[in-house]
C-alpha cells in the first residue's frame, strides 16, 4: 500500500504464517489444491493469487500455482507481517463513506486513524470500525492478519481515500488493478522549500538500515523496491510549496521518502524530519507561525485526493475526489496571508 500500497508489497520481511510437510506417500496435486483442503475458509482462487504473488515457497523456493507437490516436499506460506495473536473485533466507530455499492465502499479517511490492526494498534482501527458497519468482508490471500476488504492502504497521519471491497470477486478485481499499476492515485502535498516546476522522482525503496519504522531511498538500485512519483506544483509560499503527486508504484511511506532524499520533506513530518522549522527567517514571529501551523496536522500534511479505477464488475471507468480537509485548508489560508 501505501501513501497508499497494494497490501501484497507493503514491507520488504516476510514472516512464516503456515507450514505443512507433504506425507512420503503424497500423490503429485497442483499446490492450490493441496493447500485448498488444508487452509479453512480459503478459496482455490485466494490461492493462486498467493502464488502470484510469491507468498507460496516450496522448499524454501518460491513456485507458480500449476506447481505439482511431490512426497517430502516442504510446503510454507509467507506473508509481509507477523502471525495475527489478537482478535479482530467490531467496533462503532464513525466512518465517512463517500460512495457504496454492492461491490465496495469508497472511504474518506480522517489523519490520525490506523487503517488496520497491528502491533500497538489492536484496535480503534478503520478495520474495526468496518466490521462494525459490515457484515462480513472478503479477505486477500495475504489478510490472514486482520485486513478484511482492504486492497490498499494509507498511512495513519494521512488523510483522503480508500476503496474497501465488499466481494470476493470485487477484491480479487481491485487487487490486481493495484498490482498492474492501472489504477489513477493522486495527493496533495505540502513539501518544504521552492521546489522545481514538476518532475519525476525515481529511486528504490527499502527499510531504512538505522531505523525499521522509516524507508530510505536507494538510487543505484542495490536495495529496495522500484518507485517511481511524478509530481507538479500547484502554488508557492516561497519557504513551503504545494504540490500534486501522481504514483506510478505504491511503496510505503513514497512520497515521504521520495521528498525526503530530493531535499523537501513534507511539512511537519515527524518520522522524515519536517516538524522543524527547515526553510524561512531566524525571526521569533516567524518560528511561531510555523509551530501555529504545526499544531494544525496530526502529522504529515498529505492527503489523498483522488482515486479512479475501473468497476469490478460493470467496466465504467470511475474517479473520486474529496477536498482538503479544513484544518489543511487553513493552513494554505495562512500562508497566502503571510505571503502578502
């Protein structure tokens, strides 16, 4: 995911979720069909889309879903995340659905709410509150930790949209749309410094080697996953300026580490270095005007504005868009003023 990411690629580690050994006397069955009676409440298709992704290992090797198990062979699942050891539970949380069909729901997330469950955040979660409004929601092949209906996902302190899917199918159609990159995915961004006209950001990105919780950028290409942002500048403030990002791949963490390594953190981001005063005058009024504005986000100022891919199962092309929220508005508003 992800800024947003499809949840197969989000982190670079892998954890063993199961492991099954094949009985001396194995007859030789396709690998989806061997896993489909060992795995309850899976589906064959759930699967193979595993298999595509490369979470199914066959001594320790990585095999396409057509892979034909044979006596003795070591048979294991790895997915991007550690074994789920808590339970998901609904929760009535207030969430803004922006649109809903019979095949998904389009979400308006506030900044500061986790999407999914994980390690310190076992609820109060976009997930637990989607339980709560739905009955049951589909799981991809790599959500046996908690991720019911997510394709996609966006960081915590980033505001903006999600699709949620309400189908099997429906996820199964949006996943691959992530996966194949067709899907449209904007943001706006408030970045330090005078940045350039508009451009294009290439550079891999891994874990960073010091820190776990924050991603780095390998330009030569010897770490991390390719990662491409396109961006243009929609207004100056001279020391801060507003841009529009277009993903082409959806890593996690992106934007901010793409801006981070060209020399622009995004204003107030706490885990890339913005939350101090990095461009401006030395003035006491001005380093209060910038902690005023500071004290506006939760975090990051980002949001995901639009989204557009196509309906699982009528074809139409579809696109979403939702404006900044106030407090982001407000903080444009103050800088317009400052300029003058």
């Amino acid at each position: 995911m992800t800024e947003d990411e499809s949840i197969e690629s989000e982190q670079e580690d892998l954890y063993e979720h199961f492991r099954f050994q094949a009985d001396p006397r194995q007859e030789q069955i396709r690998i989806d069909k061997f896993l489909g009676v060992r795995l309850a409440n899976t589906s064959r298709n759930k699967i193979q889309i595993a298999a595509r992704e490369g979470n199914i290992l066959v001594n320790g090797e990585k095999v396409k879903q057509n892979y034909r198990v044979k006596p003795g062979d070591l048979v294991t699942m790895v997915l991007p995340y550690p074994v789920q050891n808590f339970e998901l539970k609904p929760q009535d949380i207030p969430i803004n659905i922006l649109h809903e069909d019979d095949n998904f729901v389009i979400v308006n997330k506030d900044a500061g709410m986790v999407v999914h469950p994980g390690h310190g955040n076992h609820d109060g979660t976009l997930v637990n509150a989607l339980l709560h409004h739905f009955d049951q929601l589909p799981e991809l092949p790599s959500d046996y930790s908690g991720r019911p209906g997510l394709v996609h996902r966006i960081d915590k302190n980033t505001s903006g949209l999600l699709v949620v899917a309400k189908t099997e199918r429906a996820l199964t159609k949006l996943a691959k749309q992530f996966y194949d990159k067709t899907t449209s995915r904007k943001y706006i961004a408030l970045v330090w410094g005078d940045v350039e006209d508009g451009a294009t950001i290439v550079g891999n990105i891994g874990r960073s080697k010091k820190n776990r919780k924050v991603m780095s950028v390998y330009p030569d290409g010897e770490e991390g996953k390719h990662a491409v942002t396109h961006f243009k500048v929609i207004e100056r403030f001279g020391y801060v300026t507003l841009v529009e990002c277009r993903l082409e791949t959806g890593r996690t963490h992106q934007i901010r580490a793409h801006f981070k390594w060209i020399g622009h953190p995004l204003f107030n981001d706490m885990e890339y270095g913005g939350n101090k005063v990095l461009k401006g005058l030395k003035t006491a009024k001005y380093q209060k005007f910038i902690e005023n504005n500071f004290q506006l986000f939760k975090g990051q100022a980002l949001h995901a504005q639009s989204l557009g891919f196509i309906h699982p199962e009528t074809g139409e092309d579809l696109l979403f868009f939702e404006e900044l929220p106030e407090y982001f508005e407000l903080a444009l508003k103050r800088f317009r003023d400052y300029c003058k």
